[in-house]
C-alpha cells in the first residue's frame, strides 16, 4: 500500500512559496512524497467558454503557471522528494480537506494570494486547521524558526485523554529531526481552593503544580518508552497557556498542539490555545486532531 502523501496548499503567494519550503524539508525528513496542491472555483467565475474559442482560461493558465512554478521551487530545493501536482476546480478548503482525507500531513501558509495584508492568519489556513482530520501545520515564524535552526521542538501538553494523537506526533517528529522535544503544561491557581485540592494558606499552588506534573507523567509515559532516543525536557509554568506557549514558541521549529474533532459537528473546532497560537506563534504551528 503506497504511503499516503504530505499535501501543500500553494497559491503563488509569498505565503505559500514559504510553506513549499517547509513541505519538501519535511518530507524528504520522514521520507513521504508530495503533492502541490491549487484550488480555485475559477471556472465559476470566468463562466463557459464558446465552443469556438480557442484559448484556455486565463485563470487556468495562471493555475498552471502557479503549480509548476512550486514543482520547480521543490526540485531545486531538494531533488530527491518525489512531488506530483493537481489543479482543482474547487474551493480551496473543501480541495484541501478532502485530499486530508488521504494525506499523512497538510501544510498551508499562514495567509493567501489576495488576503487582506492586516490579517495575522489567512481564511483558509484558520478553516483547514480547525476542520481537517489529519495534522495540519500553518508554516509561519521568523527566518530562525522556518529553518530549523533551533534543534527544539515545542509541545503544549494537553489532557492525557485528548493529547495522545499530538504526543505521538511530538515524538515522531522529534526523532526524526534528532532534537530537543520541549513539553510544558501550563496550570493555573485559583482564587479559591476546590474540594480535592484545598487552597493553603502556606503553600496555595503546591497542589495545582503537583497535578500538573502528574498529568504530564501519565501523558508521555507510553510515548516516551516507545521512543527512547528522544530527548524529553518537561516543564510545569503557573500561567495561562497561550501566553505561556507564544512566548516559549520564539525559541522553537515547531509547537504542537492537540485539537479535539467531535464525530458529526459542523463548523470550526479550534480551542483558545491552538487558535491564540495559528495567529500570534513565531513558529510552524501544528494541528493535531484526535476524535472524541
């Protein structure tokens, strides 16, 4: 059975140059092949042609000359990945969510050919992360990020019961880059104690650090014994999470965070976190969905 391939939403934009960039270095890293995707509903617009007519569309035209200018870009960059490439007639992300449905891996830039230059993360790359049911990583950052020159690997640790998709995903990435996995639990103190963990007078956030340090043990264990040669720091921080994370992602290749896909739910499913980090991280930003 051939390996399903690692799909890159690209549209001729600054954006999606970057993520092509992105897509061949982490394809050629776990060895799958690629697949340039453009997607556009250009036959809508530009209505049919006379059966007398001719020449192509221009739009299509310029599809072409969009994807072969990616497959180019890919080649030279590394000429050993094995790309393909597809044109669409579709909305961009109906196309990219459904070749998800077959991919190992979707990468999109963070804002596309035609988006408002104020926006922090373009329609599409926000809808696919929210909606695919396979990772999806937003390629954004600055240059020390996009290149990985940081050998460090940012992971927001979840709930044990709805993080174990993005924790085996951690792993497998850290291994095959041969760096630093960063885990970190943000946790809070509230202002008033609850009946299994009674604020203190002399120690009011012992508690609340203790179970997060538990909840961060019981999340990597299966993890961390299937994958011995990974360096593993873990880190506890009192704060709230997406501030924690976007301050720690300048220091990072990629942060990763674990998104939950409830079976039959319509609309976007991004929580607070992953959607503070698509708009404001200073690195790739991966989406990790898990069905619950």
């Amino acid at each position: 059975m051939a390996e399903p391939p690692l799909i890159a939403g690209v549209d001729g934009s600054d954006s999606s140059l970057r993520a092509v960039d992105w897509a061949v270095d982490e394809a050629a890293r776990h060895g799958m092949p690629l697949r340039l995707v453009y997607a556009s509903l250009w036959e809508r617009y530009e209505g049919p042609r006379p059966s007398s007519a001719p020449r192509r569309p221009a739009a299509r035209t310029a599809a072409e000359h969009v994807v072969a200018s990616a497959a180019e870009r890919a080649r030279r960059r590394n000429p050993d990945v094995r790309a393909c490439t597809a044109i669409l007639p579709e909305d961009a992300v109906h196309a990219l969510l459904r070749e998800g449905d077959n991919a190992s891996l979707l990468v999109t830039g963070s804002r596309g050919r035609g988006e408002l230059r104020g926006l922090l993360l373009g329609s599409v790359g926000l809808a696919v992360a929210a909606r695919a049911h396979c990772p999806v990583v937003v390629v954004r950052g600055d240059a020390a990020g996009l290149a990985g020159t940081h050998e460090r690997i940012l992971l927001g640790a979840g709930d044990p019961g709805t993080n174990s998709e993005a924790v085996r995903f951690a792993f497998r990435e850290a291994e095959a880059r041969g760096c630093v996995l960063d885990v970190v639990r943000a946790w809070r103190c509230p202002a008033h104690g609850s009946t299994d963990y009674p604020a203190s007078a002399e120690e009011p956030a012992r508690h609340h650090e203790e179970r997060a340090f538990a909840l961060l043990e019981e999340l990597l264990r299966d993890a961390m014994a299937d994958h011995p040669g990974v360096r593993v720091r873990r880190t506890t921080v009192e704060g709230p999470a997406p501030k924690v994370l976007v301050l720690r992602s300048a220091a990072a290749d990629l942060v990763i965070v674990g998104a939950r896909r409830r079976r039959g739910h319509v609309g976007l499913q991004l929580g607070r976190v992953n959607h503070t980090l698509l708009h404001h991280a200073q690195c790739p930003v991966a989406v990790v969905p898990q069905q619950v």
